[in-house]
C-alpha cells in the first residue's frame, strides 16, 4: 500500500522542476526565497501536535534511519510534525519574486 503526504503551496510563476532527494546535505546555503513542494512515500509513525491556521515552520530535518527517513517540521507557531518515511521526492520549486 502507498500512501504519501504532500507539503507545499504557491503559484505557477517561474517553476523549477526537481528529482528525487538521494542525499539530503545537513547545512543548505540561504542563496533566495522559494517555496518547495516535498512529496514522502510510504509515511508512518505520524505525529502532528498544536496545527492551527498559520503552522509556521522554522526548520525541516531529513534524517536517514535504517531503511527509511525521519522527517522533522518544527514550528514556531502551530504544528510540530514528525514521521518516518520511504522517500522525500521534491515535486516542485517556485522562485519567490519579491519587491
């Protein structure tokens, strides 16, 4: 059975397709704004606590345990998420215009 979460909103403008993530880096360089849509494959284990309306996101963590990937969404304000998954496949990016 496949079951699957997918994260992300945003717009159709200047979209950047991407592949499936087969090592994550543990410190990404901040080069400009986007907005990343993750797809996760096979999801258990999943823990949501204080999701509200904003669920502001501070940090995402990739961390690869065993034969599968603990997946770690801490809030500032709202939801704290947390899972283990197959794969994280990024569905799409979208280059934030601003100002």
């Amino acid at each position: 059975m496949m079951t699957s979460c997918i994260f992300g909103v945003g717009n159709n403008n200047d979209r950047h397709n991407a592949g499936t993530v087969s090592s994550v880096p543990s410190i990404l360089k901040k080069t400009n704004q986007s907005v990343i849509t993750f797809r996760f494959a096979n999801v258990e284990n999943l823990s949501i606590e204080g999701f509200n309306h904003q669920n502001v996101l501070a940090d995402i963590v990739f961390e690869p345990v065993e034969d599968s990937i603990r997946v770690k969404m801490e809030g500032t304000f709202g939801a704290n998420i947390a899972f283990r998954c197959s794969t994280v496949t990024v569905q799409d990016v979208v280059r934030l215009k601003l100002f």
